[in-house]
C-alpha cells in the first residue's frame, strides 16, 4: 500500500485543496507552468494524468524528466520542457488545469510580469483552470519597500514583484476568467505574504 507521502510528494496544501474538490480530475491534461523538480507532480504522475511541465532551470527539467520516468514511464521525456513560461512551445489550450506555483513573483516588472501572465494563461484550455500562487502585499500593506516597477524588497530579505488585491481581480476581468475561490492569502508572520488564485477560463 503506497503511503500518503509517497502518494502526494511534497505538494502545494492548497493544490491539494483543489483535487480534494473535484475541480482537477482524472485524465485531465496538467500542465506545470514552472515546475522546478516536480515537487507538485508526484500526485498527478503516479494517478495516471496527461503531465507536462516547463522550466527555465535545465537541472530542474533533469530533475523531473528523471521523476517522471520512474512514475510515469509512458511520457515522453517532451513532455517536459527547458523553456520560459513567457516564450514556451507548447500549443494554445494545451492543458486543462495549469499550474503556476511561486513563479510569477519573479518578474523582473511591469511588462515581464504581464508577458509571463499571458504565456501562462493560453496554456489553459477552454473552461480549464489556473492554479496559481505568488507573492502579494495582501494583509502586509505598507510594510515592504518599493524598488519600482512592481518589485519590492521584503522583510526576509528577498525581492520580489507584487501583486496587490485589486490587480488580480482586475486581471481576472481582463482576461475574461471566472474567480473560483476568494483571493486568499497566508502571511508568514511579517515576513511575507503568499496569495492563491484561482480562475477558470471563460464562464
């Protein structure tokens, strides 16, 4: 009997929140749109779903080409890719649910973040979902440091570009998606503050 920790990986809680739901099914098309090593794949590859991945880190892609070999044999190792979410290969409408997990934070600005946002968001399907997590300055308002151009310095030492409240939901409206979940958001004890989104395409 597989334990749950092998089952699971080192997945997002608030991904899992999601499968718990019903909202990412079996033998939908997932697509991790920065997926480091795969730490949130372990679930999909050992159930059986359609996996594909991106990240601009070769040794990332290494990592999880050498994951999905042992778990999911039947991938082709294409199906994991070197490229940047803003500049990838794959199609339009490529996956049903795509994630983009402690990614889009790392935009060098304003017009990095919208073209990362945008190669993120055609991946996703008609009536897909994006899951996505970032960094925000919901609920530590006033307590990060402007470096210009959307980023900030935080407490903890990094930086980072923010997105706010407002901006989500605007984006959410300009993209013609549907908020699935309120924005929540976790603050790490004045340090910094994670925020998920959650938005299906269309209606």
């Amino acid at each position: 009997m597989t334990d749950l920790a092998s089952l699971l990986g080192p997945i997002d809680i608030y991904l899992l929140d999601q499968i718990l739901r019903g909202r990412i099914r079996p033998g939908m098309r997932v697509l991790d749109a920065g997926c480091g090593g795969g730490r949130n794949l372990v679930f999909f590859l050992r159930e059986g779903y359609d996996v594909s991945g991106m990240d601009a880190d070769p040794g990332a892609i290494r990592a999880v080409r050498s994951l999905a070999a042992g778990l999911a044999p039947h991938l082709p190792a294409t199906s994991f890719r070197t490229e940047t979410v803003e500049a990838s290969s794959f199609p339009d409408g490529a996956a049903d649910t795509v994630l983009s997990s402690a990614v889009l934070h790392f935009a060098r600005g304003e017009a990095h973040f919208r073209a990362m946002l945008e190669g993120t968001w055609r991946l996703v399907a008609p009536n897909g979902l994006l899951f996505c997590r970032l960094a925000s300055t919901i609920g530590l308002e006033g307590r990060f440091t402007p470096l210009g151009d959307g980023r900030f310095s935080l407490p903890d030492g990094s930086e980072r570009f923010l997105v706010h409240e407002r901006l989500l939901l605007d984006l959410t409206e300009e993209m013609a998606g549907t908020l699935l979940d309120p924005l929540k958001t976790t603050v790490v004890q004045a340090q910094r503050c994670m925020t998920t989104w959650v938005v299906r395409k269309g209606g």
